[in-house]
C-alpha cells in the first residue's frame, strides 16, 4: 500500500526512541508533501515525494492536503466491564463525593455487582462494542484492566475478555491483572485476607493461564495502603507480571514512590503530584501517565503535566475508559483536554498520545511513531489547515482514514 502526496507526515523517526522526555516534548518531527509505503503490515519505508518510487502496489491512497499520524496508544483503561453507572452520575451532580458514593456501596463495588450477573459472552459481547469504538477514533493500542470481578473466575472472565478483543479485533491489546482495586463485599472489613488471597491464590491463576502482561495496583486512603501495594507488587513480579500502580488520584498517597520502587512501567493519575514525586520519578524507567479524562467527568484538579515537562520527566496521555470516572475513550478529546486544561502544546500532547503511550504498554519498539519496521497502525486526517486544528476542533470527526496492522479498517 503506498499513501501518497501527504500534506505532512507526523511523529516521523529515522532512529526509533523510546520515549520523549522533558524539553524534547516539544518536537515533533514532520515530513512534509510525502509518501509512505507498507508492506506485509509493517512501514517499509517514506519519504518526500520528489523521490516517490515508482512500481505496482495493491492500493494507493491520494492523501493530498491530509496530515498522516500514528495512532493513539492508549495505556490506562477499564474497557471491558458490566452496565454503566448514570446513577453515580447524577449523585456526583447532587453533590456526592467519589468517596462518598463508594462508601454508599457504589463505584467500583457497583460495578463488581454488574460484573457478577453478566456472562462472559455477554461482558465481551459489550466491550468489542467499545473496542470498535476507540478503533474508530483513532486508537490503535491499547491496555485493558481486570478489576471489576467480586471473586477470581469474575477477574479471569474480564481478562480472558480483554485477550479475545484482542484476537478478533485490529487492536494490539496489553492486559493488566487489577484485582486490587477495591476490597469485594465478601471481604467487608476483611482487607487482610483478600490481600493474602490476591498474593496466595489470585496472582498465581492469572500467571499460569497466562492472562496478564502487568499488575496493578489502586494505592490510596480507603483502598490499599503503602505496604498493601509493595506485597502485592512483589508477588506480582515473582510471577513475571510488571507493576503499574492507580497512584496519587485522591491524595498523596505514597503510590509514585512504591512505583518506582518496584521498577513500574508506569504510575497513573497523578492528580496530586509536586516536586517530591517528580525528584523520584526522575532518571527512572517509569512513564508518568496522565487522565485527564477523569478530572473532567468528576470535576477534579488535573495532573500538573506541565510541571513535569519542565522538570525532565516524560509524560503519557491515556483515556481511563471505565464506567464510574470517564465513560469515554476518545483519545482525540483527550489531546484536547491536556491542552485546554493542562495547557499542553499539540506536540507535547501529540507525544504524549503515541510514543509515551506506547512506551506505557511496553510497546514503544513496534507502535506511536512512523518509523521503519514498526507496525502501520496510523491514521488519515480529512483536509484540515493545521496540526494545531486536531486538538482546537475538540468535537470534530478529523479522521478519514484509519489503517491498523497494515489494513484499512475505515
């Protein structure tokens, strides 16, 4: 397939990086009036279009006044879950706290309750849905996390799910092992043995089926402690599962540094993050992993991203796709919350949408920019006038194009 007069070819790489930290956030290279091959679903080559080659190709697209991205790599969400939560919703407006609406029963335990009464036909029957849906906004990528099983066969059924949308669908899908997430209603004040379950009983199953690639854990007040996330954490490796940690997304809560401690791949939320956390983060392997999303939907404080950048630190931009905090996976509306809210430039937030997410998911080697050998999982814009147009037009369809795995989907 050769995509021809391409207005300008974005996140272009003639040596792949890992990642893009601090001030590097703020290039993005570009290759204007270009061509792009791909062969046998990987980037064979581009270039400017004075030196096109010529021959015979299955397809050629004419691009012409059209911007060619990589896509999105999503690395934080729930999308495989139960139901929906529109209730919680409408107490959040009437003044309830996300603390208070768990404590009343509801958020993730309300989710757990759905969970059970759904079968796992019918649990993938609803979350392909949402798959094809973040496909179509431009997700190329993405992690998908346990969570919401009340008991193991329900946290074996989300993840034998996950694994499946990754089979029948275009998307490259990461799967994350989340059992600790919230305390489940057998184990009301029961905290300690649910841990020991998780460490024991639960971790052990998903490694021998094989049905994560990481672990996670939901470290703050009300959840799991410190010392909670550590034991866990450490069992998780012992059985090759690479932590991620919910870190920071109520308070202060001691789940950046547990993180890096253990050598996460990520640390996620970050809402209540300063320079203690970024002095830790710094010169690290751990990706800080912003949801922008979340503080939208429940009116909280955003992640100071900026900051980050400016300290050194990279920064990864993902959806939180879940029913209580962001029913939503729009990367494309993401962008454009961390540039309306957290004042990201559209290259700082492009980076952070493709390479860093990619990185996120242990997928920076093969997806997030246009390099040689990488997998053609990119995009087409419509005819828009500028880069910058992509997150300004926050509600606008860009998208013409969308080719995954070297195929067009749409």
């Amino acid at each position: 397939m050769l995509i021809k007069n391409i207005k300008s070819l974005v996140q272009v790489e003639e040596q792949p990086r890992n990642k893009v930290c601090g001030a590097d956030m703020n290039h993005l290279n570009t290759l204007e009036n270009s061509w792009l091959l791909i062969e046998e679903g990987v980037i064979s080559d581009f270039g400017s279009m004075n030196n096109m080659p010529k021959g015979e190709y299955g397809a050629v697209i004419d691009a012409s006044g059209r911007f060619v991205l990589p896509s999105f790599c999503d690395s934080h969400t729930h999308l495989v879950y139960a139901g929906s939560r529109e209730q919680e919703f409408i107490d959040k407006l009437n003044g309830l706290s996300y603390q208070e609406i768990a404590r009343r029963g509801g958020g993730i335990l309300h989710s757990m309750e759905k969970l059970a009464q759904t079968s796992e036909e019918e649990l993938f029957e609803q979350s392909v849905c949402r798959a094809k849906e973040i496909i179509a906004s431009g997700t190329g990528a993405v992690e998908i996390k346990s969570g919401y099983g009340p008991d193991l066969k329900s946290e074996l059924n989300m993840l034998r799910v996950a694994k499946r949308i990754g089979r029948e669908t275009p998307l490259e899908v990461k799967t994350t092992f989340l059992g600790a997430h919230a305390v489940p209603k057998t184990y009301s004040d029961r905290k300690e043995a649910y841990v020991q379950a998780l460490i024991h009983t639960y971790i052990p199953e998903v490694a021998d089926q094989g049905l994560a690639d990481y672990i996670d854990v939901f470290c703050e007040e009300g959840f799991f402690s410190v010392d909670d996330t550590d034991r866990i954490l450490n069992a998780g490796i012992k059985y090759g599962l690479r932590p991620k940690v919910h870190a920071n997304q109520l308070s202060f809560s001691g789940g950046v540094q547990v993180g890096v401690k253990h050598n996460a791949i990520s640390v996620d939320h970050l809402e209540s993050t300063d320079t203690k956390e970024f002095k830790v983060l710094k010169n690290t392997e751990t990706m800080p992993v912003a949801l922008p999303g979340a503080s939208f939907f429940l009116n909280m404080h955003y992640a100071p991203v900026k900051k980050m950048i400016d300290y050194g630190l990279p920064v990864a931009l993902a959806s939180n796709y879940n029913p209580g905090s962001c029913p939503s996976g729009d990367m494309k509306f993401i962008l454009s919350l961390a540039c309306i809210k957290m004042k990201l430039n559209t290259k700082q937030a492009i980076n952070a949408a493709t390479l860093n997410g990619a990185y996120a998911m242990g997928l920076s080697r093969s997806h997030g920019s246009i390099a040689k050998g990488k997998i053609a999982n990119l995009f087409i814009t419509q005819a828009i006038p500028s880069l910058d147009f992509i997150p300004y037009a926050f509600n606008a369809q860009i998208i013409d194009t969308i080719i995954l795995k070297g195929k067009i989907i749409s």
